[in-house]
C-alpha cells in the first residue's frame, strides 16, 4: 500500500483553529432552552440581560395562550447585590405574562432572594437555602443628606420586607423579628412558609 504524505500546512491549520469557548456554547444553548443563571453578583448588568430577555420572549409569545407559553427558567446561586438592580428584575418578573420559573440550586441570598420570591413558581434542591436580611448601606455627607439616606434606607427596608409577605406565609412581625441578622433559611422551613413551592425530587422537572 503506498504511503501518503500527509500535508503539514492542513496540520498546522487544524492545530491553529479557534473553538468556541464552552462557556459560550452552554450560555446560548441556555438561551435557546430560555434559560438565565443567577449565579454572581446581582448587578445593572444582570438585570439588562434578565428584563431583555424577558420582554423579548413575552414578544415572541404574544399570539399565544398562556398555556401554550414557553417558561423562562431562572436558575440561582447568588450572594445577592445591587437593591435598585433588584427591584427592576422583580417588577419585571411580576409584569411578565410568559411563566417565570425559580431555580434555587445553592445559596440564594438577600437581594437575589427577593428575585426568586417574585417568580410564578418556585422549586428548589433539597440541599439549597435561603438568606434574607435587611441588607447594608454604606453612608457619607453632611448631616442632612445622611439623614435622608437613613429615611431612604427605612423605607427599603419596609418595602423588602412588604415583599416577603406578599410572596409568602410569613407575617411582617416573623420577618422583622427575625431579618436584623442574616435568616438562613433550608428547604423544609422554606417550604413550610410558602417561600418555596416545591422541593425538586425528579430531574425531568430541570429538563
């Protein structure tokens, strides 16, 4: 059998060829399954991917019954971040007609918890957690403008903690008796005061 010389240019190119990143590759297969991970820091940038994509799939869906809308997975790993980031990402959560489905996979903490309140349907691994808490603010100025900060800073506070019992079974009196420090809160205690829907026992159910 005569032996082929093999060309060392094609070699050289094959060897010189780009891949796609990974993490590019698993981030628009996501994005095809409409799927986000909240897994940093909540951030403007994180709400511009989060309400851009939720209004561009409530667009694509318009034409179609509510049964027949295709669910927006968020899926959350998250120390939490920004509160007016946060707060945008909720009320766009709540104006969304196309599902919003919440994936607790790990920690799920402070601002990124409020998120996760406002999904349509909350499921979690059993090994996740909750952490809610007041926050905290960093002050600086005259007296004046640090007092405003200060009223500012209680009526957030008020609002955060208006939205946790409107998403669950928790009274006001339970939340602020308990979110001075941080609330680690696990799945059966979530589940029993209905911040989390349901405890993930079948992997279809994230398929």
């Amino acid at each position: 059998m005569e032996e082929k010389e093999f060309d060392l240019d094609v070699l050289s190119e094959i060897l010189d060829m780009k891949l796609p990143n990974s993490y590019l590759l698993k981030y628009y297969h996501d994005l095809k399954n409409r799927v986000i991970w909240v897994n940093e820091d909540v951030t403007d940038d994180l709400m511009y991917e989060i309400i851009h994509y939720i209004l561009r799939w409530n667009r694509e869906d318009r034409n179609l019954d509510d049964i027949d809308r295709k669910p927006i997975y968020l899926m959350f790993n998250s120390p939490g971040g920004n509160i007016d980031a946060q707060a945008a990402i909720c009320s766009a959560i709540e104006l969304s007609k196309t599902p919003v489905i919440g994936v607790a996979i790990g920690m799920v903490a402070s601002a990124a918890s409020l998120i996760f309140l406002s999904c349509h349907c909350r499921l979690a691994l059993k090994s996740s957690y909750l952490i809610l808490h007041k926050g905290s603010a960093a002050l600086s100025g005259d007296f004046d403008n640090i007092m405003n900060s200060i009223n500012d800073y209680k009526k957030e506070v008020e609002k955060m903690v208006g939205h946790i019992v409107d998403h669950s079974k928790l009274t006001r009196e339970e939340v602020m008796e308990h979110i001075s420090k941080d609330w680690y809160m696990r799945m059966e205690e979530a589940v029993e005061k209905g911040l989390v829907d349901e405890v993930i026992t079948d992997i279809n159910a994230l398929l």
